[in-house]
C-alpha cells in the first residue's frame, strides 16, 4: 500500500485530493495538513467525507510529518510549496507540487511573475513538468513532479500536436480561457463573493496572468524555440470548469476532418483525451468532476485559422486529478485507477 501525505487539505485543490484518492485501493493517506483547522477531523469540514471520520488535520511541521510517507502532495500557496518540498527532497522522499513553484524552469521568470524569490533554482532544472501526454517517461523516473496549472493544461493539449508538425504560425496563437470561480481558490475575497460573480462574466489580469509563461515555456519546448502568446482568462459564473477557445493561423490548408485526425494521431492512446467528431465542439458539462480534456476544432476556410475548443474540469485534469495521474506513473500503479470513472452528479 502506497503511503500518500497531503499538505493543505482544506482548499479546493486539497479536498478534491481527498475525494478522488477515497477510491484508490492502492493508497492509504496517512496525514494531511491544515493551520486553520488543525485539530479538526477531516470529515467535521469536510461532512462528504465520511470515510475519513479518523482522520485529523495537523500543522504543517516537517520533522513530524517526513519520515511516515512515501509521496507528499503540496496543495499548498505559491512561494510557500519551495520550502517544503526542498525539504521532503532532502529527506529522501517523492513530491507531487501543485503550486507553480517548480513549474517554470527559469528563476528570474517565476521571480517575475509570482512577485517572490526562488531558493531552489536547482530544483527547477530536476523537476519535471507533470502533463503525462508529453513527459510520461519523465514522470515514471520523477523525484518531484511540478502539477500543470488548469488554463496551461488546457492550451497546452489541443496546440502542441499542431505546432509539434509545424503547422500553425506560433506567432498569431491567441488563446481565449474561460474558469469556474474555484480557479481562485478557497478564499474570501470580495470580487469572488455569489452576489459579485453570479449573473456576471468579466475578463481578468489581461495580459498579465501568472500562467502565462508556463504556457509559452512548455509551447516553446515543442517547437525548439521562443514562443510569445496572447492570452486572456475570463472568470465564469460557474463553480468549477474551463473552456479555452484558441485561435492560430494555419502553415498549410487543412479541412475539419484532417484537423481532427492531427488530434486523433497524437492522443490516440491517451486514456483522458477525448476527441470530438467534425461539427461538434466541447461543453463544461462533458467533463464535471472527471479527469478528461476533451478537444473539438474547426479550421475557418475564409480566414485561414484554426480555432481550436478544449474543455476540462479545473480542479481535476487541471490540479488533483492530474496529480494522482502522475502519482499512478511514479509508482507503477495503472493510470487510470481512481480516474477512468470519476465523475460528480449532474
């Protein structure tokens, strides 16, 4: 039995953590931390989960937590995740990060635009970008895995078989996201109250979101060069959910069909990557609580772009899903177990 800790089990990224591994027969969790309710079941926050009515909360104090499992899940701030997952490293144990802290491989670019030091630049190089469809041989031998953000996952998937054969111009990639309030996490803030976010929808950090150089850095690698993107993150009255429409001009004349067959031979085998038949474009409500991404496209013959449709579930292929995907990986377990069938009621 895999002995699995979490770091911040009280957040959106924390609790979907402890809904999805309740059905992993492989896993036992074996703590998991909160300074807010430190002391408190996990099932008194959490009443759902009623499986885990002997499980506690505890603070976040490395001596007493790193010898008693062999993964650690860090759901935990940006800036803050660094400094315990140097730590559990040093004591000789795997880390799954869902921070940004190890995602950018550059320190002066995550400097940039997390506005916070980075005291482990040497571990930026050793951490692998945890997108299982492109770094799976990477995530198996994997000390520490840096979990993609939600919107990357996103833009990531659907572009990279396209620019990968050279056949959209990476200099007109204008990406379009749409998010469910959850992206923002489990916070109070006025602008994500119900009465300031229902009935409304607004554009947010234009030309300034934080995933923004994680998604040039990992689109850059595909084509061997410096990628710049356009990229604007609209907040939804929703709870959870992405849909990120993309637009690139297109290399080479290609019909709707041979634009979904470029998907269909890159994702074939990939376990949670559904592509939509010619005419049909991806809802949010395809993927609710699951970890699918599914990926519709059209190429618009008058203006030669392709628009590409890619729609997953935030808090699962975009965050914990993907983290127990990569947990499966680094451990030899089947990639699918506690995923393939996940789902929340319509």
């Amino acid at each position: 039995m895999l002995k699995v800790f979490i770091c911040g089990g009280s957040g959106y990224t924390g609790s979907e953590l402890l809904r999805i591994l309740a059905l992993h027969d492989k896993v036992e969790i074996v703590g998991v931390t909160s300074e807010k309710s430190a002391g408190m079941a996990v099932n008194e926050l959490f009443p759902a989960f009623s499986i885990y009515n002997n499980l506690k909360f505890e603070p976040l104090q490395i001596e007493n937590i790193k010898k008693r499992a062999d993964l650690y899940f860090l759901a935990l701030p940006h800036g803050k995740s660094q400094e315990v997952g140097a730590l559990l490293l040093e004591a000789g144990k795997k880390v799954i990060d869902l921070s940004a802290d190890f995602r950018i491989k550059e320190a002066k670019v995550y400097e940039t635009w997390y506005k916070t030091s980075h005291l482990y630049p040497e571990l930026l190089k050793e951490a692998v970008y945890g997108l299982p469809e492109l770094y799976r041989e990477k995530i198996k031998t994997a000390r520490v895995v840096a979990n993609p953000g939600c919107y990357p996952t996103s833009a990531i998937i659907p572009l990279y078989p396209f620019l990968k054969k050279g056949l959209i111009d990476p200099d007109t990639i204008v990406i379009d996201s749409k998010s469910g309030t959850s992206g923002a996490g489990r916070k109070a803030e006025v602008t994500l109250n119900y009465c300031e976010v229902n009935e409304d929808f607004r554009a947010y950090n234009v030309a300034k979101h934080r995933h923004t150089p994680e998604i040039e850095q990992e689109l850059s690698v595909a084509i061997g060069k410096k990628i710049t993107i356009d990229f604007t993150t609209h907040l939804l009255p929703l709870n959870r959910g992405i849909l990120s429409t993309i637009y690139a001009r297109l290399n080479k004349n290609l019909t709707n069909e041979e634009a979904l067959e470029v998907l269909t031979e890159t994702y074939q085998n990939e376990p949670f990557i559904k592509i939509m038949s010619d005419g049909q474009v991806p809802s949010i409500k395809y993927v609710k609580g699951t970890n699918y991404c599914y990926i519709g496209a059209v190429v618009n013959q008058r203006t030669g772009r392709i628009i590409l449709i890619s729609t997953i579930d935030n808090l699962v292929k975009g965050a914990s899903g993907q983290a127990v995907q990569n947990m499966n990986i680094m451990f030899g377990i089947e990639e699918t177990k506690a995923l393939k069938n996940l789902a929340l009621s319509p």
